[in-house]
C-alpha cells in the first residue's frame, strides 16, 4: 500500500498492481471527497489472449475463475447462493475435481483443486461480481453471468470518443 500527500496535505491511499507480464496497471485511490477510484493503464500491443489473464494476478486464480464459470455455465449461467457456497466449500476442502484446466502439466487430467473459501469469495467472486461478470439478484439470491463488462467497456471507449472529438478550450502554450 502506497500513501500519497497531496497539495493541500491530504493523505491518500492508493493500492497498486503492476504485472510486467500483463502490462497491466491498476491503482485504487481515494480522493479529496474521499471516494474511491479505480484507475486502470494497460499496454494493449501485450494484453494477453485469454480474459481470465487479464483480470486476474496469479495462475490459480485464473484457474478458480474458469471453474467458477464453467460450473456457472453447466446449471444454465445461474446458480444460487446455496450452490455458490457449496462450490467455495469444495474448493476450501479440496474436494473438486475437474478435467478442464488447459494448463500443463495439468492438461487432460483429472485434478483435485484447492483454494481457500474467503480467498474465493474476496478474491474471485466478488471482483468478478464488481466488474459485471457476473450479477446477483438480491431478491432471488441468485448468482447470473453477465454481459456488463462489455457494455461498461463500451461505455468507457464513448466516452473517449466524446473527449476526443470535443474542440480545444484555449490554446497551450
């Protein structure tokens, strides 16, 4: 965690990840009004092909996020929150076994996979939840693969469009 002082002797703070494999930047800061931002800088000649590489840090994220999916995607893009627990358990016990992962050394095998139940939930579910990959219905308790991350992108890339095409303020000198 960084700290930044600001002008007026403002202290912020800001959290930041840097892959250089990923080229990718992401800064969460606080403001003056003390909201929180999130910045996002990437190199987009080194982005990698595969969405999951992109959002998440490490290999075994990458992999309980596929999982995550796949298991979403086999009960028809929705689960409940009673299967989205029982999902985090099986991981937190290491008792789900799965033959997915494209991933040497693990490529068509059969392969237990372990991964700590609050890590999940902070970790996985509740950035993809974040993001817009996936929606929860408060009221239906229900767990649903969502196409806002697309739309929020394309949301993002208007609003450059907008900026770009504004005409100068003043002149810089």
């Amino acid at each position: 965690m960084i700290f930044i002082l600001d002008c007026n002797l403002n202290i912020h703070y800001c959290i930041q990840v840097y892959s250089k494999t990923k080229c990718l930047y992401i800064s969460y800061t606080t403001d003056i009004d003390n909201r929180t931002k999130m910045v996002i800088l990437f190199d987009r000649f080194n982005l990698p092909e595969d969405i999951y590489e992109i959002i998440f840090a490490t290999k075994q994220q990458v992999i309980v996020a596929k999982l995550l999916i796949e298991m979403m995607k086999d009960n028809g893009g929705e689960v409940g929150k009673t299967e989205m627990s029982l999902f985090a358990t099986k991981l937190h016990e290491g008792d789900l076994i799965t033959d997915v992962i494209d991933e040497a050394p693990f490529k068509g095998k059969k392969v237990k996979v372990s991964y700590n139940k609050r890590q999940f939930y902070d970790r996985i579910l509740t950035p993809m939840k974040s993001m817009g990959l996936i929606d929860y219905d408060l009221y239906k308790k229900r767990y649903r693969l969502s196409d806002k991350l697309n739309k929020e992108m394309i949301s993002i890339g208007l609003m450059w469009l907008k900026e770009m095409r504004k005409p100068p303020k003043s002149k810089v000198r």
